[in-house]
C-alpha cells in the first residue's frame, strides 16, 4: 500500500509567505531608494555649460566679537592687545591648536595596547527544525551573555613604536602650532606698522602741503607787488596742488591698511578703532646679540624646524613599527560565558570557561613587509632631508634678517641727518625768497627735498619696526610687544 503524500504544515506555508513578503519589501525598497537619486546632469558637449541648480548658502562663519575697549570713544589700542585679539580670532591658530588636540587624542589610541581588552557580548537564537514528513517541529532557544579577554603580552617593540610615533605627531604639531601663533604675529606687526606708517606720512604730507602754501602766498605777494612774475605763481600753485595729492593718496592707504589691520584681527574692515602713532623715539641703542648668537638661538627655538625633526622621530619610530610587523608576538585570550536553553536539555544553562597563550610568527606575507619598511626608511630619509633643508633656510634667514636690522638702524640715523638738513635748507631758501635774493626754484626745489626726507625719515622708522619684528621671528623668539612698537596716544614708547 503506497504511503500518503505528506501535507505541508501551516507553519511552513506561514514561513513561505513570510520570506515572499520580505523580498518585496526590499524589493520597494531598493526601488525607492533608486528613485531618490539626484544624479547631478553631464554637459551636452566640451564647449556647452551645464544647467545646475542654484547651490545651498555656506554655512555661517563664526563671527567674532568686537571687544569694547577696542571700540571705546578716546581709546588707543596697543599692539599687544591687538595681537591678542587676532589670535583668538584667527582660524589659523583655532585650526593648529584642534590639530595638537587630536594629535593628544592618537596618542593616548596608540598606548591602549599596553592595557588588556575586555569584551562583552551577548547572543540569542531560535531555532525552528521543520520537518516535510512530520507535522509538527521543534523549536529551541539559546540565549546568554559571554566575556572575553585578550592582552597583548609580548610584541618586540611594536607597540611601544607605535606610541613613539605617535608622541612624536604630538610634539610636532605642539611646534606647529607656537609656529603659527608666530606668523600670525609677524603678520599683525607688519600690517600694524605699515598702518603708522601710512598715518605718519599723512600728517607730513600735511605738513608739506602748508608749506606749500606758504610759497604760494609769498609768490602771491611779491606778485601783487610787482617783483614776481605770473610764472612764479603758477609754478607754486603746481607744486602745492602735487602736495594737496599726495594728501589725498595718503588718505586712503590710511583708510586701506586701517581696515587690513582689522580684518587681521578677525574683525570687519568697518570696525571704529585707533592705534596712536608711529614713535618718534626709536630705541636704536637696543642691540642685538652676533649672528652666530642668534643663528644658534634659531636652531634650537625656531617651532617649524623642531617642528620638523619631531617628524624626523615619528618617521624613525614608523620605521620600527613596520619591522616588528615581521617579528613574533605572544598574547592572552581569555573567554566566559553561559548558555541558557529552552526547553532544557539535562540542565537550565551550561557555564565554559577558556584560556589559552597565542604564538603568532608571520613566516611569509608574500613579501609585504618587505617592501613595508623599505618604504618607511626611504620615508624617513626624506623627513630627514626636508629638515636638514629647513635648517639651511633657517640659517639664511637670520643671517638676511640680522643684516637687514643692522642696515635698518644705520638708515634711521642717516635719514634723520638728512631731515635735519633738508629742514634747514628749506628755511634758508624761504627767507632768501622772501628776501627777494632768492628765486622760486630754488625755494620748490627746497621744499620737494624736505618733503622727500621727511617721507624718508618715517619709512626708516617704521622699518627698523618691521626688521625688529622679523628678526625676532626668524629666531624662534617671542617680541617684547609691550616694548616695541606698542604706543600710547600721544605716540610714545612706555
């Protein structure tokens, strides 16, 4: 008697329908999916533009605070405090200091091998044995939590490489960011100086301009009264309208390098603000210690330079992290955990308890570590050469900037004889030409060279400024702010 053809069970018609169900719910759902994509569209050929949509507005920029004794109606900021300003404002200084913060943060990432790993975990599963002879099935449950612990015992000196290398990332980018705050330092103090420059040239084209006036009111008079001719006044008329210019010109290289300064603050360019005067005192007895003083200063505080054998020792210290890939390790693995059934089987749960000492030797890797450290030591040779480099430039650097600050300091002195005797011969050819004993061009030639030295006198001036402050820069120092160019309102060193 041949046997009856099974029936299938419910339960295995439920499961199948289940299973149809979820294919075409991912079925919808990887078409949706589909049917959301914003393909971008593709020029129609090389000499046509594409038909893109307008883009999104950036994001907003963080907007700094004006502080207000920088704002305050009679204040008169000095350079210190508008270097502190501008390096809290400064994206450069916000993004170096962010830099050293995740350089800490790999640090500490690199020294958890030093510390054992402990994972917890915990699992469960049902089972549904179905059966196309028989009718029923049987269902079971395993469920339970599970500990495992592993600790990396002996490595030959990998981890400890690791953690070198990234301590020296650390250190690097400790130096990089002291190298940042210096530039950005150097750049307020150029853009600082070149703005009391600018206000200093215009109250001595000013100066110029009246004097001009003064030889056109005297060409005036002696033309009224029949001793000049018309030339004479119309030279002097000339040369007072190039003077109300060159006013003007400086006018607005005040009002340019006003809003560059405020800009490098951080700040608008709007911003109401005043910084005094260029000194007229400058501390020319300060001296400076011999180049080979300085150059060996530099190579020992220069942050970019030590910056840069920092990443000399990182890339000695990957050198070592990529040979002991090669090399054996010896760690622990530990393991516990507890099973619970349903239904139970001869007992509710089961407890297993393992431990056990892992050898590892990588014999052969198809010669990947090979050409691994074969590369980190072509890498660390080129670390090696880029800082020797640097050091080089370092070098030069001071060795132009000292020399620079000592032709400064000698410009000062000899523009300041200059003045004093374009100042002298421009009142000798006034009173001669009043006198009558003199003629016009001897008077406007008088008073173009006493306009000249005096422009001179301030850019020698405020050149010693900026040569000081490239010179401390080029040695890895720090500038005295509140003793070189800082000013007071009345325009005078503290």
């Amino acid at each position: 008697m041949p046997e009856p053809t099974p029936r299938p069970s419910n339960r295995g018609k439920m499961h199948r329908q289940t299973l149809t169900a979820a294919g075409l719910a991912l079925m919808a759902l990887a078409g949706s999916t589909a049917a959301g994509w914003n393909t971008p569209p593709v020029p129609t050929g090389p000499a046509n533009t594409v038909e893109l949509p307008t883009p999104p507005p950036p994001p907003s920029a963080v907007v700094a605070t004006i502080p207000e004794d920088l704002v305050r109606p009679g204040a008169t900021v000095t350079l210190a405090r508008i270097v502190d300003i501008a390096l809290r404002n400064n994206p450069l200084t916000r993004a170096s200091y962010r830099q050293a913060i995740s350089a800490a943060a790999q640090l500490g990432s690199k020294r958890a091998p030093y510390y054992p790993s402990v994972n917890v975990s915990a699992s469960g599963t049902r089972t549904d044995q179905l059966s196309p002879i028989q009718t029923t099935s049987g269902n079971i449950s395993v469920y339970g939590p599970a500990v495992t612990l592993s600790y990396l015992l002996l490595d030959l000196g990998g981890r400890a490489a690791n953690a070198d290398d990234a301590r020296a990332s650390l250190v690097a980018a400790d130096w990089t960011h002291n190298a940042t705050i210096q530039n950005v330092i150097l750049g307020v103090e150029t853009t600082y100086v070149s703005y009391l420059d600018a206000k200093a040239q215009l109250e001595a084209a000013r100066v110029s301009a009246k004097e001009a006036q003064t030889a056109l009111d005297a060409a005036n008079v002696r033309h009224d009264a029949g001793v000049a001719t018309i030339a004479e006044v119309l030279q002097a008329k000339t040369a007072f309208s190039q003077a109300k210019l060159a006013v003007q010109t400086y006018d607005g290289q005040v009002l340019a390098l006003r809003g560059s300064l405020a800009t490098a603050m951080g700040l608008p360019a709007n911003t109401p603000y005043d910084v005094g005067t260029l000194p007229v005192e400058v501390p020319l007895e300060r001296g400076t210690d011999a180049v080979e003083k300085l150059i060996a200063t530099a190579r020992t505080q220069r942050p970019d330079l030590v910056a840069a054998r920092a990443l000399v020792d990182k890339a000695d210290a990957h050198v070592r992290a990529v040979r002991s890939d090669g090399l054996p390790t010896l760690s622990l693995s530990a393991s516990a955990n507890r099973t619970y059934y349903s239904p139970a089987l001869t007992s509710n749960y089961r407890d297993v308890w393992s431990a056990s000492v892992l050898f590892d030797f990588p014999l052969f890797t198809g010669f990947a570590n090979s050409y691994n450290l074969k590369q980190a030591k072509a890498d660390a040779a080129v670390a090696r050469a880029q800082a020797d480099t640097l050091d080089q430039e370092v070098v030069l650097e001071v060795w132009t900037s000292y020399y620079n600050f000592q032709t400064a300091t000698q410009l000062v002195r000899t523009s300041r004889d200059l003045l004093a005797s374009a100042e002298q011969s421009e009142r000798v050819a006034l009173g001669r030409y009043k006198e009558g004993v003199g003629t016009i061009l001897d008077l406007l030639t008088a008073q173009a060279a006493l306009a000249s030295a005096r422009a001179q006198e301030i850019q020698a001036r405020a050149g010693w400024f900026v040569a000081m402050a490239q010179l401390t820069h080029d040695t890895g120092t720090i500038p005295p702010l509140n003793q070189t160019v800082t000013v007071t309102k009345e325009g005078h060193t503290p």
